[in-house]
C-alpha cells in the first residue's frame, strides 16, 4: 500500500510515527534548553493529537482498516515509551517506573495477539484510556520543565496517576479476559 491509496485516518497513524525522531531530536540533542523542550512538547502534542483525531475519522467515516487496527496502537506505543525513555535520560523519570510502564503494553500485546489467534477481538477499556491520556498529560508536562512549583507538582502527581492507572488497568484486563488464556480444547 502506497501513501496515495492510504485514507486519512491512516496518513495520520504514520505522521504519528514520523514525528517520534524529531521529538526525540529536539528534546534530547541538549536537554537543558528551554526552547527545544517546548519545541518537543509541542511535536508531542501535535503527535497526541493525531492519536485522537484518527480513530474519530476512522469511525466515523467507516474507514477502519486492518493496517489502521495495527499501526495506530504501535503508534501510541512508539510515541509514549520513546518520551518516556527520553525522560529517563532527563532525570525526570525513574528507570523502574517506565519499566512497568512498558511491561504492561507488553503484556497486553500478549494478550490480544492471543485472542486474536482464537478470533476475539478486545478492545480498549475506559482504564486503558485514561492511562494513556495521563501519560500524555504526564510527558507534556514533564517535558515543558517550566520552572513553576505547582508545574512540578503537578508532574509528580501524574507520574503517580499514570502508574497507579498502567497498574489498574493492567489488573482489570486480565480480569476480564482471562479466559483468553484459557486452553482450547
């Protein structure tokens, strides 16, 4: 498939991923400057916003696809564990709070490729959102570093929400679908 037999909602998945580099560019090629970080915060929330705007279309125009189904939780995935890495290098991240982070995306993945092997499809809980808008919400703010003391605050509070949220919503998954892991006789 070429990029002028893409729709839009897909164009969108793969702007998404294009722009990780040049926010990983831009936040890391010198941390400390206050103009590249918002010059970062701002492709990361360019790229947020893109996250948002293409499953809109894609449903509401019925242009869901299976590339789409794909690339656009990769894309969430790329996006959020790369700023969050990156955050690592800052100091602003701890090392273990990404890595339960990540293992849970893994461990999802997991679970759906399972279920799709036995043609179930799970979707998306509430919980699930909300952890993936409270890291946004998390690695815009932390990426901003805008030396204001509620700011700060504010950032270690969804750092906590987001982990408190990934660790819920992990829980809640498997509890709901744990009879995917059931054997099928």
């Amino acid at each position: 498939m070429n990029l002028k037999e893409m729709n839009l909602p897909n164009k969108l998945t793969l702007f998404r991923v294009v722009l990780i580099p040049f926010f990983v560019l831009f936040l890391l090629i010198n941390p400390e400057n206050q103009a590249l970080r918002i010059i970062a915060d701002l492709i990361f929330i360019v790229a947020s916003l893109t996250d948002m705007l293409d499953g809109k279309i894609a449903r509401k125009y019925n242009l869901v696809t299976n590339f789409g189904k794909f690339m656009d939780p990769l894309a969430d995935k790329l996006l959020v564990c790369s700023a969050m890495i990156c955050l690592i290098s800052t100091g602003q991240l701890y090392a273990w709070i990404v890595i339960i982070i990540v293992a849970r995306e893994f461990i999802i993945s997991g679970f759906r490729l399972i279920a799709a092997e036995n043609g179930v499809v799970i979707a998306a809980n509430i919980f699930g959102k909300l952890k993936t808008v409270s890291q946004m919400i998390m690695i815009i703010i932390l990426v901003a570093n805008l030396p204001f003391g509620w700011l700060q605050v504010l950032g270690q509070v969804f750092i906590w929400v987001s982990l408190v949220l990934t660790v819920l919503s992990l829980v809640i998954y498997i509890y709901q679908n744990s009879e995917v892991l059931k054997e099928q006789n």
